[in-house]
C-alpha cells in the first residue's frame, strides 16, 4: 500500500469529520481473513445468516473476499467511541452503533464522489434496506454500491487488525468501540 502523506492526512480528516473517533490505516496483504471467525456465522448468533446480501453465504467465500480486497489500493480501520453509564448502558452501545453506520455510509459516499470505488465493511450485517426489506435471496441487492459488509462475516479478527494498524480496540472502562473498515480503490 502507498499513499502519499498529504493523502493520508486528508482521508484521516475526512474519516473524523464523518464522525469517527479513530482512524488508521491497514495493510491489506497483511490482513487475515479467518475461518474461525467466518465459523461464528454459522452459529447464527446475530440472526444474520443466510438473510442478507452482506453476511454468509452472499457475501462469499474467505477466498473470494481475499481476492474482492486485494483489487484496493488500501483500506482504513474506522473507529465510534461512546462513553458509557456502566457497563450495561444499552443507549450507549446502539449510540456508537448508529454512529459507526452512519459514519461508514458518510464516509463512502464522500470518496465515491471523489471517484473512489470503495467496499465498505461494518459490525454485522447490511442494515440499508431495513424499513423495505432486504431482497436476498429471490432478487439481486438493489443498492450494491451500498452494501456493507460484515467485518465478520468477511473473516476479520477485528482485535487482531486493529492491532496491526496501531490502533487501540479497547479504550477503557465504561467505552463502548465499533469498528468498521473501508477499502478504498484509487
């Protein structure tokens, strides 16, 4: 990955104006797309799988996502912090949810109109067609340009790639921190 200072500085920029708390950059070839993590999908845990575009099977296999990335220039980890009341502060951890989706589509929809292809991947799943519902499986996505990715579901440890971005994941007692991640093609 290469990107000049001033790009960086500016892209950094945009991320916090988007309303990120954290941003840094991620190598890609050194990014990991885990079985394990893609494992947890199946579970089905979030309720997520086999209901959407952006989580498993849609989205794709680990190789096809490893191939899908390595066509990027580079990618960002994007960070929304809240404080919390305690540790059980509800409000707080759906706050930092929305802020971190929000941002994410802000964010993406800003380097789109600077002619950037980007692939965006966020904590769970699409949620762009909530209210109208999603049409997996019977029809193609009608927003692909939109679509956002689970991190997850894509195979990122999101600890681990924080870590090899000089990021922190944790910020204390009483913070709740959502990761999202941008790729970006130039």
């Amino acid at each position: 990955m290469f990107i000049n200072e001033n790009a960086r500085t500016l892209t950094i920029k945009m991320a916090e104006n988007a309303g990120f708390d954290h941003a840094g950059y991620a190598e890609i070839e050194k990014m990991e797309f885990l079985p394990s993590i893609r494992e947890m999908c199946e579970i089905n845990k979030c309720g997520n799988y086999n209901t959407n575009w952006s989580c498993p099977p849609a989205c794709g296999t680990l190789e096809e996502v490893t191939e899908r990335v390595k066509g990027y220039n580079y990618a960002m980890i994007l960070q929304a912090t809240e404080k919390m009341e305690d540790d059980y502060d509800w409000d707080a951890i759906q706050k930092a949810q929305k802020r971190c989706r929000d941002s994410l589509a802000i964010l993406a929809r800003q380097l789109r109109s600077m002619n950037k292809t980007v692939l965006a991947m966020g904590a769970g799943g699409c949620n762009k067609c909530k209210t109208a519902g999603c049409t997996y499986p019977n029809s193609p996505c009608r927003f692909p340009e939109e679509l956002n990715y689970s991190m997850e579901a894509c195979g990122l440890f999101v600890s681990k790639e924080c870590e090899k971005a000089g990021m922190n994941y944790y910020y204390g007692p009483q913070t709740m921190t959502i990761n999202a991640t941008i790729f970006v093609k130039e």
